[in-house]
C-alpha cells in the first residue's frame, strides 16, 4: 500500500493506492467526505483481496489535501480527480462514485472517457448544486447567497452547518450533465436506495432515462439509506463492480 501526495498545480492531492491487475478501481467519494470513508476502505480491502489495482483520495478542501473547502467548486474537484487519474492509473479505471463523487465521475465519462473501463455509482447526485440546492433555498437565502456570498444548512453528517458558498453554486451551473447528452458507452450500473434522504429515487430514474448507452441497470435497493454502507448494500458496491469488470472489453 502506497500513501501519498500527488501535486495539481497549487493543489496537493492526498491519495492510497494499491497495485494489482487491471482495470484498476478508482473509489471518487462525496460532498465533504474523505478517502478514509467506510465505502472506501471497504472496497480497498475488497481489492487487495482479488489483487486489483485500486485507487482513494482526496479533493482538495477534502480530507488530508491541501486547501480550504470553502474555496472549492464541481469543477474543482472534477480537476484533481481527472489529473490524479490519468497520472497515477494505467489506462481506463471502473470508476465507483459516492454521492457527488457519481456527478464527477459523469463529468469524467463525458469528458474524458479514455480514462472509463466502466462505472458504478451510489447515490449518485448530479446536478445537486443546482437542483437540489439552489431549487430549494427560500427568497431570504438566495439573497442572502447574493449578497453574504454563502448561506449555511443544516447537516445530519457533521457537527456544524453545511456552508455553501456562491462560487459553489454558479460554478456547478458550468458542470451540469442531465442538460445536455450524457452518453455512457461502457457498462453502467447505478446503485440508490430508497429510503435516501439526501438523493431522492427520481433522481435515479432521471439520470437512468437520460444517460445513453447499451448496457446501463439501476438498482434500487428497499429501506437504504444514503450512506449506502451496511453489509448488504457493500456486497451490493461489490458485486456491482465484478459485474462490470466482467462486461469491460479492457
């Protein structure tokens, strides 16, 4: 196991990757989460087990990279997961995205799907930023946004409020992907629970019924939170990824 920090320009990526055969997995988390997660680990170990390159880090803001949080956006965070990708992994990745880390890992897709083998999200929240958020702040918190330049919400995942900065919520609108053609040409399997507070089952259905491609499945998975993280639903990550390992060309 190899602890490290890989450099994005300013920006210092903390990171763990192991070796092993390809395609390696790339594990992307979530909104303010970090690389030492539950999901995270899990599927390291996972990996080591079946001798497969695997790969966790850290935006920046996030966990032990460098940077404040409050400074980041989507496209930020985009950033350091392609270029500590295409630097670290040897050719295309089964990327498995948590949450936010399911938006970036779309954005990658579309982006650069030279670094794609296959995909596998969990609660996967594209858009949020605009959808989810700015949709559901008030008039007093759009204006406060406006002129503060960040609102505070409230978080069941932290002791303090979630802050949202402006910079947050515009820059998202330059990332959106359920506006514009999403194709997936690699085997794609989204994973969301129905008892999830923060993303809700239509937005499974949205993405499902947007994204194009041959060999795409969504799972739903009765009383799942969004943690997505007891025994059952980590077989499930699992056994999501083995099905795609074994669908890729690669």
């Amino acid at each position: 196991m190899a602890d490290g920090i890989h450099r994005n320009g300013a920006r210092h990526l903390a990171y763990t990757r192991t070796s092993g055969r390809e395609p390696g997995v790339v594990f992307l988390g979530g909104f303010r989460s970090d690389k030492e997660g539950t999901k995270a680990i899990y599927l390291q170990e996972w990996a080591q087990r079946h001798d497969r390159a695997f790969l966790r880090f850290d935006y920046s803001g996030h966990g032990q990279s460098s940077g404040e949080f409050l400074d980041g956006a989507i496209g930020d965070w985009f950033e350091d997961a392609v270029d500590i990708i295409s630097s670290l992994c040897d050719g295309p990745q089964v990327l498995v995205g948590s949450s936010m880390g399911g938006w970036i890992s779309l954005l990658i897709a579309r982006e650069r799907p030279d670094l794609v083998a296959g995909l596998v999200t969990i609660a996967a929240a594209p858009d949020f930023t605009e959808d989810s958020m700015w949709a559901g702040f008030d008039a007093g918190q759009r204006a406060k946004l406006a002129e503060a330049g960040c609102v505070e919400l409230p978080s069941e995942y932290s002791e303090g409020p979630y802050v949202i900065t402006r910079r947050l919520i515009e820059e998202g609108r330059e990332r959106l992907v359920l506006r514009t053609p999403l194709a997936l040409p690699f085997p794609t399997r989204f994973l969301q629970g129905t008892a999830d507070a923060d993303v809700d089952t239509s937005v499974a259905y949205r993405l499902l019924d947007h994204a194009q491609g041959a060999d795409i499945r969504l799972t739903l998975v009765k009383g799942a939170d969004h943690r997505f993280s007891d025994p059952d639903c980590l077989a499930m990550i699992e056994q999501a990824i083995d099905d795609v390992s074994a669908r890729t060309a690669v």
